[in-house]
C-alpha cells in the first residue's frame, strides 16, 4: 500500500505540501489540476510544473485524479471525437512523468454531490458533508448547484467546476431519454478509445463509483454496485481498465457488502487506487453523513476494509477520503487538513497491525 493525499495546488489548496509531509507514513499524493476544463488537454508544461513541486517537497505523484470526461462522450455526441483524442493526449502527457494510474468517473452531469456540505455533528462539535434525499428533492438541480457553489467557503469542489456547469439546464435536457444501457454504449466507446494507449504507455484508468450510490435527478448512473462494475470490466478487458474503489461512495448504499467488493476485483486484479472513508446512516432514506475514518464513528468496518485490501490488492494507491472539518479549520468542504490527517494515521495504524498479526 502506498498511502497519499489529495492535493490541488499551490494556489487552490489551504493545505501545504510541507504539511502533507509531515502526516506520518505519507509517500506521495493524487494529484489534481483543478483549473482544467472536461475536454482539455493536460500540456506537458502544466504536468511537469505540478509534479516537480510535488517532487521538491519530497513526494511522489503517480495518481492524478479528476481528468474529467466530457459530457459530448458521456452522450455520445458527433464531437465525442475530438475529446476522446484530447483524453488521449493527457494520457500520454501524463505518462511521461511517471504518472500511473489515472482516476475517473463516468457521472452524468454531477460528480459527488450533498446536499450540506458543513453539517454539524452533534456528539463533538465538527461539521462534515451531508446527504438527504428529501432535502434534495426541495431543491432541485439549479438550486442544489447554487447552495453547493455558496457554501464552498470559496473553493471550487472537484466536479463543481463552474464552466461544467455553466449551461447545466442545456445539458440536462439533452440527457433527456437517456437509458442505463445507452450510457454503458458510450462508456465502451470511450474505453476501447483509450485503453488501448493506457496499455501503450503503462498507465491504468481507475473507475471511481457514483456518489452517492443510486440515480440522481432521473439521470442513469451505472458505476454504484458490483454487478455493474463487473459490467464496467467486460468492456474492455484489461488490466488497464481499472477501479478506484471509493469505500463511502459505495458505502452510501446500506445494499453494497464494500469488504467483500474490494475482494471480489481485488481477487481479479483490477483495483488500481482505493479512497477510504467512513459514513453514517441517518434515520430516514437515503440518509447519510461522513463521519471520522474511525470504525464506531460511522457503519463501516474499516478494519475489514483494510484487511480486504491487504489480501487481495496491497500494492494499490491508497488516500483518506472526505475528512470533517474539525479544530476550527476553514478549507475546501471535506478537504482539511486535520481530520484527512488523522485518518491517514489511523488507516496506517490498522495496516501496521494487520501486517504484524498476518507474520
């Protein structure tokens, strides 16, 4: 396992790189340009430029996160084309300064998405990221957009980005009519489009899961269950063609066993990078909140978890996922640093046990 962090840059980012050295057992980050456009090229000059500050801090970045995929392929527009070859390029580019492993979503419209992005935790004081259907079901997708963006304390959001969004009532009507298996069509389209240059350059693409788990809006969603990701990895079948295995994306779902996901592909070998977090369901449907990567904290085992991933995949990438904000910390919605700090030390803590117990 090697443990990293997500990192948005020098100017979009609270948190420092000299900070993110010091959190014990931390070799290197997920790397995000969060700038970039859905469809735009990742030049080598932007890379480079990233990477070698990474490097300077004395990390490493071999998972960049977040090349998102532009909604004409997701749609399978006459222009999917030319983004498709645009992904290509970034492939490459990204190839070139040992990047490895690449994670991505195939999400209609919306990436993650809460519904209160600083819900207060009564038990100790801390706010985190919150979901519940009936509160979005008040607000609509405009609406939901506009809190989303005013309650970002000033940072974008991966997946919010204002220009993917900037014509949401458009695209949203042009998703009308759109079926689960016409989206999966188009998913192989793309795959067989650029795994083929993945397995070229020694890079693997990583599947992250919808969140939360479950259609939203009336949009197809087909990457929350393991018959789908089973799915997912018979259109193309490579190595290459990866997941990133979110553990409270697909823990969001009660229905989804996320120990013995994580076994069912890494058994198969097909799980290139892994976020660990933890959730706790809420009275009510589809209710949830993020809680401390601790166990009783939240409904997820991650002892087990964490066993999973030592049996079956123990060489895959792994970070703390959406941590609260907790010690008056003021930062990206779920990207402090304190509480994603924590859960690394924690996360490395079950590993050094489980190594220990397992000689």
């Amino acid at each position: 396992m090697k443990m990293t962090f997500r990192w948005f840059g020098e100017n979009s980012d609270s948190v420092k790189l000299s900070q993110i050295r010091q959190i014990p057992g931390m070799t290197g980050l997920m790397g995000f340009l969060d700038y970039k456009a859905a469809g735009e090229v990742w030049t080598e000059e932007e890379i480079k430029a990233y990477i070698d500050k990474v490097h300077e801090a004395g990390l490493e970045c071999e998972v960049i996160e977040s090349v998102n995929v532009h909604e004409d392929i997701k749609m399978g527009l006459p222009t999917r084309d030319k983004y498709i070859e645009n992904y290509n390029i970034t492939i490459r580019n990204l190839a070139k300064y040992g990047v490895k492993v690449i994670v991505y979503n195939f999400m209609p419209v919306f990436d993650w998405l809460r519904t209160d992005l600083a819900h207060p935790i009564p038990e100790d004081g801390s706010n985190s990221l919150y979901f519940d259907e009936k509160d979005l079901g008040d607000m609509g997708p405009m609406e939901i957009v506009r809190k989303t963006a005013a309650d970002s304390n000033g940072f974008t959001l991966p997946g919010w980005e204002p220009e993917r969004l900037a014509e949401l009532e458009k695209t949203l009507k042009q998703y009308e009519g759109m079926t689960a298996d016409k989206l999966r069509e188009n998913y192989k389209y793309f795959l067989d489009a650029v795994i083929p240059v993945c397995e070229e350059v020694g890079v693997r693409m990583a599947c992250h899961p919808d969140d939360p788990a479950w259609p939203i809006f009336g949009l197809p969603r087909i990457a929350h269950t393991q018959e789908q990701f089973d799915q997912i990895c018979a259109l193309h079948d490579s190595p290459a063609n990866a997941l990133c295995l979110c553990t409270g994306s697909m823990g969001s779902n009660e229905g989804n066993n996320v120990p013995e996901i994580i076994r069912h592909f890494g058994g198969k070998n097909r799980i290139a990078a892994m976020h660990v977090r933890n959730v706790k369901f809420l009275d009510g449907y589809h209710h949830f909140r993020e809680a401390s990567h601790l166990s009783k904290d939240g409904d997820l085992d991650m002892f087990a978890i964490m066993k999973a991933i030592y049996d079956t995949c123990p060489d895959a990438y792994v970070r703390p996922d959406h941590g609260r904000m907790i010690w008056d910390e003021v930062g990206r919605p779920g990207y402090g640093l304190y509480d994603r700090a924590l859960g690394a030390t924690y996360l490395n803590g079950l590993w050094e046990a489980i190594d220990r117990l397992s000689k």
